[in-house]
C-alpha cells in the first residue's frame, strides 16, 4: 500500500467510528455520561472519566490510542456554551 492510501484509510476508518459513535451517542450519554469515551474500528474499547487512564486502557489492549475515536460524552441535561 503507498503512503497515500495508507493515510487515506486512517481518515476513513475515522469517519466509520465517527458515525458509529453517533449512532449511538444518546445510549453512550445515559450509561457514561461525564467521561471518556474510546470507539476503535466501530467498537467500544474503553470508558474512563479521566483521558489519561483511558489512553492507557487503550495502549493494555496493544492499540496505538492516535488511532482511536476518543471523545468526552458530557452528561444528560448538560448545557455546553461555544
């Protein structure tokens, strides 16, 4: 494989647990609401409410964590301001 498709396959498996995350994001609110959430190739792979101790559930897994989904699920009813 070149670079280039290498590159764009990461970008594309990024887009997949993206919208797997969406999914399932109202379901993922009302169980882990208030933490960090890890999707990897459309599957929850781990759940903490601090980043560091969930990037390191994701490296005892043997996965490379710059190539998961990580994201903060605030919890039900939070207000977020932008």
């Amino acid at each position: 494989m070149s670079k280039m498709s290498d590159e764009l396959q990461v970008i594309m498996d990024f887009e997949k647990d993206n919208n797997y995350l969406r999914k399932h994001f109202k379901e993922y609110q009302e169980r882990y609401g208030g933490q960090y959430v890890a999707v990897f190739k459309e599957k929850l792979i781990a759940v903490d409410p601090e980043l560091n101790k969930n990037i390191e559930k994701i490296k005892e897994q043997g996965i490379d964590p710059s190539f998961v989904l990580i994201e903060f699920i605030p919890k039900v009813g939070t207000i977020i301001l932008l």
